[in-house]
C-alpha cells in the first residue's frame, strides 16, 4: 500500500504540473517497461520506441488517473496494448520485416541484462540457449496466456495486478498462466527430460 501511496503522490503532483514526478515514475518504470515490451518484440530499437511511447501517453492521459488506481497495471496495459499493435503491422507487412526487421531480431535477453564476468562462456552460451528456447516455446502460445505468463513470470506482477491489465477476475488469469506452463511443458518436453531440466523456471 505504501508504494501506491507513493506512486498516487508522483501523479497528483504531475497533475498539478510538477513534470518533475514524471521523472519518478520513469526512473522506477522504464526499465521495466522496456525488458517488457523487449520480451515481445525481440527487437530494442522497437522496444525502446514503445517504452517511449507508454510514457508519452500517461503524459497525455495524467488528468484522467484516479488515486484509487494502481499505476503499474495502467503502465503494462499501454504497453501490451501497443506491443500488440506492432505486431499485428508486422502481418501486415511481412516483407518489410522480412528484410529489414528480422536482421535486427535478437533473442539473447533484455539490453539491461549484462553477462557476469565470473561466468564462463560455455555457461553462458548454455544458459542463453536455454532462454532462447524458452522464450521461443513462448512466442507459440495463445496471445492471453503469453500475456499473463511475462507479467508474472518476468515482471512478477501479482495475480491482481495481472487481471487489471488483462480486464478480467483472478481466476481466468490463474487459469492462464496454468494452461501456458502445461503448453510450455509439452513444448518443452525434450529439455525437461534432460538432467539440466531443472534451469527452466515454468
């Protein structure tokens, strides 16, 4: 409670026009956002755009916040919002993409995320193919369940939360998620019988 307090104070003072709480709330949300929308788009120069454009349009919108809201689900709605839109301009052009957008395509994790230098390589090409599978099982899913499962999973948003962003109960989203990790599971099925099943985290 104390967080959305403190998140309900940055926007009060943005209304009021202290565009200095702006600053706040990117500073606390941006990364997030971007490791969001990168987890959709696979693509940074895209995921920094959309990043952009989230904050561009609570901007716009601060005068329609109610300090009853909760910041964080208005933030990923945008978001997923817009990383659908994206993708659904992807269909509609696929040679553009074809040519000039999947050469930019990357699979090897968010840009916040630094190998450690402790790290052999060896580890760590092992570690980035397993994300890269597992990421990859991801794409495949139903668009609902592939929501709820990267807001809980990488952003470790609450069930609550979740059902704010996807417009519905509790239940539906455990029902989701639930339903994404046995998909998942089947996918992966050959990993998961190998020895070193135990570092995919479902």
């Amino acid at each position: 409670m104390e967080q959305w307090g403190e998140e309900t104070e940055w926007m009060q003072k943005l209304q009021g026009g202290d565009d200095a709480a702006m600053q706040k709330i990117m500073g606390k949300y941006q990364q997030p956002i971007l490791n969001y929308a990168y987890r959709w788009l696979h693509n940074a120069g895209e995921a920094e755009e959309i990043t952009q454009e989230v904050f561009l349009r609570v901007y716009k919108a601060k005068d329609t916040f109610q300090p009853s809201a909760r910041l964080s689900p208005w933030l990923y709605t945008i978001a997923t919002n817009l990383c659908l839109i994206e993708l659904r301009r992807r269909k509609r052009r696929p040679w553009f993409w074809s040519k000039v957008g999947k050469q930019e395509e990357d699979f090897s994790g968010p840009p916040d995320e630094i190998p450690d230098p402790r790290t052999s390589v060896l580890d760590r090409l092992q570690v980035e193919e397993k994300e890269r599978t597992l990421i990859s099982a991801i794409e495949g899913l139903p668009k609902k369940e592939k929501t709820a499962l990267l807001l809980r999973k990488y952003q470790e948003l609450s069930y609550r939360e979740i059902a704010e962003v996807m417009g519905c109960g509790e239940g539906a989203v455990k029902t989701l998620i639930h339903r994404g990790k046995l998909r998942l599971r089947e996918r992966l099925q050959p990993f998961l019988q190998n020895s070193e099943s135990r570092t995919f985290s479902l």
